[in-house]
C-alpha cells in the first residue's frame, strides 16, 4: 500500500465504524420507544399504583393551599391546554394506602417535571429537584423519583403533595417546555428505582453519547474542511452539526445560571444559525451560491434575537413560532433546490440524498405540527435522536467523498510525479546525447585538423623522400612510412567505408606482397554485392592486423603457400590467414603473445569488440582466425 492512501483509508475506517456504533444505539432507543406505550394502572405484590388523576390548585404557598377551590385534572397535565396562560407553581394532590411499616421502602416516581417540583409526604418536604426560583432549575427532561421515608407513613390512607415549578406557553419557544407534569406512580423504591435508570439511560445518556459522537465527527469535518478551503461544504456541515449539539445539551444541562427569558433568546438564536449553516451547507455541496440568500440568512441571524428581545417574554412562543415557520420554509425550499441540482448534475447520487433529505424535511414537518398542536408531542422526542441518524449519513457521505478525493489526489500526484521522474530522465538523456554530439563534433573537427596536417606538411615531406633519395633503403621505409600515413589519415577523417572497397583493398595489398615475396597467394571472399558498412577506425584496425599477419607469412613462416579467407555475417565478419610454414616453435609454446606481433593484433581485435585467435603446431603451420562486428 502506498503511504499516502493510509490517511483515507483511516478515514474510510473512520466513519463506518462510527456509522454502524451510533445505527445500533439509535435502533435500541427508538425501537423501545416506538413500541412503549402507557401502562395500564397495575399493583405489583399489592404495592404499585399509578395515579392518572390528582386534585390541583394554584399557589405560592409553603404548603399545599387546602382552603382554596380544588379541581380535578387527568395526569399527564400539559399547561398549555390546561392553563394556557398561568405559570407556576402549581400544587398536585394524590392519596394512597400504605402500611404504617411498609416490608419495602417506597418511593414516588414522575416521568415528567416541567420545569422542576418539590414532593410532600404528609406535609412534609422528602424531596426538591432543585431551585424553584429564577434561575430555575430545568428538569423537564429528566424523570424523578424520591424515596418516602418509612417514619413519615401513616397506616392507611397518606396524602401526597407535589409543588411543580413552570412556565406558561407563551413564555417558552416550544411545546416542551412549557410547564406540566406527568402520571405519578408510587410504589417499592427497587421497582422504580429500574424503571427510573432505564429512563434515564434510554433518553438521557444515550442522548449524552450521540452527542458526543456526532460533535467529534462534526469537528472532524470541520478540520478537513479547514484544511481543504476548496470543499467549503465541508466547514459548513461542521458547523451545523456543532450548532445543532450545542442546542442538543440545553436539554442535558438543568442548571443555568440565566433566567428563561435569556435562554429562550439563546436558543432562537441558535436555531437561525443552525437554518444559515444548514443552507450554506446545501447550496455549496449543489455547487450554487447567491450573494443575496447570503446576506439575508445574515440578516435573519440578527433578527430573531433582535424581534425576540423586543416582543419580550410574554410572546415568545408566537414569535419563534412564526421565525420557526419560515426557517422550515427555507429549508425545504433548500432541499428541494439541492435535489434538483443534484438530480441534473450528480445523479448517481441522487437517491441516497433524496432519502435522507426528505427524512429531514419529514423530521421538521413534524416538529411544526407539534409546536402548532396539530400533533400531540411524542414521548420520545424524535429530533433528539432522528436528526443524529441524518447528520452521520451525511457526515459518511462527506468523509467517503473528501477520502475519494484524497486517494485522487494522491493517485494524480503519483501519476504527475512518474511524468516528471520520466521527462527529467529524457531530459538527461537528451542531454547526453547532445554532449556526446558535441564531443563527437569536437573530435571530428580535431581529427580532420590532424588528418590535414599529417597530409599537408608529414606527406608532402614523405613523398619528396621517396622521389628524391637515392638509396633505395631509405626511399623504401619513407614509402612504407607514407602508406602507413595514409592508412592513419583515412581512420582520422571518419569517414564509413563500404565493405567491398575494403575487401578490394585488402586483397591487392596481400597478393602484391606475397607476390614479392615469392608465396602463391589463395585470397577468396564473397562476390555478392555487399551493402555493409565498415567503419574507419575499423577498417584501419583490421588493416593492421592483416599486415601484421601476412608480415609473420613472409619473415617468419617459410611457407610456400598462404590461403586468406573471409566471410561476411549479418553482424560480423572473419578474416582468416592459413600458411603452410614451419609453424611456431616449441619453445614459443605458450608464449604467443610475446613474438611475432601477436599481442598488438589481439590487442587491436579487443578494441573493436572482437578476438583473434592463433592455432600453429611445428611443421604444421599457422592459422590466424579474426572476428570483429560490423
């Protein structure tokens, strides 16, 4: 594997192993939820009771107000349909039977408090959620459950007095959180001490953990955005999920230190911002922008706080209600834009994205029909958990994307690196070629500047021995030394000569010397025209060679006889001299190369790549066989 695919295949690794984590703690919470429904009023050993009804009333007092008018109201009490427009507190009464000395200590048991209660036991205070006074303390997602000690029980019939803490609906931006109270069960403190844990883990801590998951995701995409500035969809999406978190905990935390007025602000400001990065999102993953959608969703984000502050707490809700409204309008209208983008530019993506948009514009659909009581709120507040099961399969979509770019990322600069690695490498190979060019043209240029000198000042001097000595020792070696001139003047120049000429001139320099020496010559080479080219270094090589050869024939062998044979390959040829002489002596045996000119002939034959080989035996002759390349 290459190293830098790792990063993306860690990526890869990455989200689907968070994928599959938070898809099984979501199926266990929603599954259980969708499936509960209220329970029938049951006695468990006698001792169980839930109390779907209580007598009411109004009051700030230290102990339930008895003297005043009483009414009657079915539990769950949801202040919005039942006083609309009173806040708390509000005083709750049940009566139950119980044993002066119950076998098991009991406890009372509420699964919704909005915003926070105090519990009396026969006048007297056994349990507080914590502050009734601003800041209140915001217990409406939190159940409670507070032992009733064994001392305070009366034999028979005990009076239970619940003091609940809570706001109006027009004071608070959504349905939820606005004052109520839910069924109260009173029975052994074991029994409900199980079912108050599996409230607790099934809607509080599973809600803690997805949103620690889904915030390190978010930081995640955050980051690579951050680091990749041309995939801006990637920061924006970071920051939704990040915002959406942030709304997510004030479920989570009971005490803040701001009164409701400043946290309901708070919170409207964070659902603008969550509607402006959920846009932005969706417009830059389509590839569109629109200075104008821009400044506007800036300008929202400073009028919900701005219209919340000046419609005061007494319309909050109407407020945000109509803010809500047409940040669901604009989201809608943004996913269908994103749809109909992707759909003409990206459709093999198309289906995956309609789902989950459409599960998220379903998902809104239903919070504003609650807020609208259109729908009775649900007991499990679907947002809370649906939501997160969109932002991982976005989140997935954005990792798996930006980890297939980066494996193209990588795969192109490896590719643009094997182009360079190859045009540097042709680079220096043309640069070679042109310095071996130019030191071949320097050389040549050399060359011809020697060949001219050796035939302009060393010939001319040569040629006037040979015509004006008078001893006919002298007038030889200077004819024998201009030959040898000549024959260094032709390798000089360069020049490419055919095979035939030099057949041609090899054969009538060895018969002419063998003739004057008094040795039958048998030269045979081929008659076919020959196309071949011989270079000038070689043939003077060989010339060499065949001179020296046909030198040891006359001074050295006493033949009578000498055969030259040569033979022509499609890349080489051979050259062979055969006398029938005396052979080379015994005590030479081993010692060619020292006599003989031998060495300088093999020597010659190695610098052009080829051999020569010599077989001799006393009184048998000598055969000396050449083969060089073309």
């Amino acid at each position: 594997m290459h190293p830098h695919t790792r990063p993306a295949r860690a990526i890869d690794r990455f989200a689907a192993a968070l994928r599959a984590l938070l898809l099984c703690l979501l199926a266990g919470v929603v599954l259980p939820c969708a499936a509960q429904a209220d329970p029938p009023a049951m006695t468990i050993e006698g001792e169980l009771r839930i109390f779907n009804s209580a007598l009411t009333v109004a009051g700030d007092d230290a102990h339930f107000p008895a003297d005043r008018a009483m009414r009657k109201v079915r539990l769950p009490d949801d202040w919005w349909t039942s006083r609309p427009k009173e806040d708390g507190p509000v005083w709750y009464r049940v009566q139950f039977e119980a044993p002066a000395q119950p076998s098991r200590l009991m406890a009372v048991y509420m699964e919704r408090v909005c915003s926070n209660a105090e519990v009396y036991l026969n006048g007297q205070m056994v349990f507080s959620g914590g502050s009734m006074v601003e800041p209140l303390t915001r217990n409406c997602y939190y159940p409670q459950l507070a032992a009733l000690p064994s001392a305070l029980l009366r034999d028979g019939t005990n009076v239970l007095d619940i003091k609940v803490m809570g706001y109006q609906l027009q004071k608070v931006s959504t349905r939820q959180r606005a004052g109520g109270m839910s069924a109260v069960k009173v029975g052994p403190y074991d029994v409900l001490r199980a079912e108050y844990t599996s409230y607790r883990f099934w809607r509080l801590t599973i809600v803690e953990i997805i949103t620690i998951a889904t915030t390190m995701l978010g930081l995640l995409v955050l980051c690579l955005g951050w680091l990749n500035r041309r995939e801006p969809h990637l920061i924006w999406f970071g920051l939704l999920t990040l915002m959406w978190n942030l709304l997510a905990i004030r479920m989570l935390v009971r005490d803040l230190p701001f009164d409701n007025g400043t946290v309901e602000l708070i919170s409207g400001a964070g659902w603008a911002l969550v509607t402006a990065f959920g846009v932005q999102f969706m417009l830059s993953y389509a590839n569109l922008r629109s200075r104008t959608l821009e400044v506007g969703l800036v300008l929202q984000c400073i009028l919900v706080p701005l219209t919340l502050l000046l419609a005061g707490p007494q319309r909050l809700f109407v407020v945000m209600s109509a803010w809500q409204l047409l940040m669901v309008v604009e989201a809608i209208a943004t996913m269908g834009l994103y749809l109909y983008a992707v759909w003409h530019h990206r459709r093999e993506e198309f289906w995956i994205m309609a789902v989950t948009v459409a599960s998220m514009g379903v998902l809104l659909l239903l919070e504003r029909a609650i807020q609208h009581n259109l729908l009775d709120p649900m007991r499990l507040q679907l947002s809370h958990f649906a939501m997160p099961v969109v932002f991982i399969v976005l989140s997935t979509r954005q990792l798996r994307s930006f980890s297939r770019a980066l494996q193209d990322a990588e795969a192109a600069r490896n590719s643009l690196e094997s182009r360079v690695a190859e045009a540097t490498a042709e680079m220096e190979r043309n640069y070679a070629q042109m310095a071996e060019l130019r030191v071949e043209q320097v050389t040549e240029k050399e060359r011809k500047r020697i060949a001219g000198d050796l035939h302009d000042d060393l010939g001319a001097k040569l040629l006037t021995i040979v015509h004006t000595s008078e001893s006919e020792r002298i007038s030889s070696l200077a004819r024998e030394a201009l030959e040898e001139m000549r024959l260094s003047v032709k390798g000089l120049t360069g020049k490419p000569l055919p095979v035939a000429d030099a057949l041609a001139d090899w054969r009538a320099e060895t018969v002419l010397r063998l003739g004057q020496a008094g040795v039958e010559a048998d030269w045979r080479s081929p008659n076919e025209d020959l196309t071949q080219q011989l270079s000038a270094r070689a043939f003077v090589q060989t010339t060499r060679i065949l001179r020296e050869a046909i030198s040891n024939v006359i001074k050295h062998s006493g033949a009578s006889h000498c055969k030259v044979r040569c033979t022509l390959g499609e890349h080489d040829f051979v050259l062979v001299v055969q006398d029938n002489g005396k052979g080379i002596p015994m005590e030479l045996d081993g010692k060619l190369d020292r006599g003989h000119g031998m060495a300088s002939m093999k020597h010659r034959a190695k610098q052009m790549q080829g051999q020569c080989l010599v077989e001799s035996g006393p009184g048998y002759g000598t055969v000396i066989r050449l083969t060089l390349p073309l």
